[in-house]
C-alpha cells in the first residue's frame, strides 16, 4: 500500500492532514489517524500497523482490527491510497 502520487500528507502537532491535489480535497485525522499513517508511509501491512498499536496501547490486536482496517478502507475509497 502507498500514497498516491497526487496525495500530499504532512503530520502536524493535531494528527495529520492529507491533501489530494487532483480533486482539491482535505483529510484532517486525529493523533491515532496520524498513527496509522506515518505506519502505512513506512510500507507497513495493516496486520503489522493492528500488531504494533496493540502493543503500543496493551490492548488485544482484535479490539482495534476493524478499526484499523476500517480506516484504511476510507483512505482507499477516497482514492488517496493505492492497493
């Protein structure tokens, strides 16, 4: 998985925002969404992402899957991340 090129992302102290240039769209996530983000910049599966935020947080890698993934579907369903 990775950004697609007409997609900028920029980290800031609120979460992160992801700007698509292409449609002119804005994504505001929270600190946990930037998470998720500087995890998938780095290339990492979402089974790793869901792995080492359960560590992160000490909660079961299930409580927070769907969420994970749930997330990362819209990323894709907006077309500013490719699979």
């Amino acid at each position: 998985m990775e950004f697609k090129k007409h997609v900028q992302v920029r980290k800031e102290k609120f979460g992160t925002v992801i700007f698509e240039t292409l449609k002119e769209k804005v994504f505001v996530t929270n600190p946990t969404g930037a998470e998720i983000i500087e995890r998938l910049k780095d290339k990492k599966t979402p089974d790793a992402i869901i792995a080492e935020l359960a560590s992160q947080y000490g909660v079961a890698a299930d409580v927070i899957a769907d969420d994970v993934n749930c997330f990362i579907n819209k990323l894709v369903q907006q077309e500013v991340l490719s699979v």
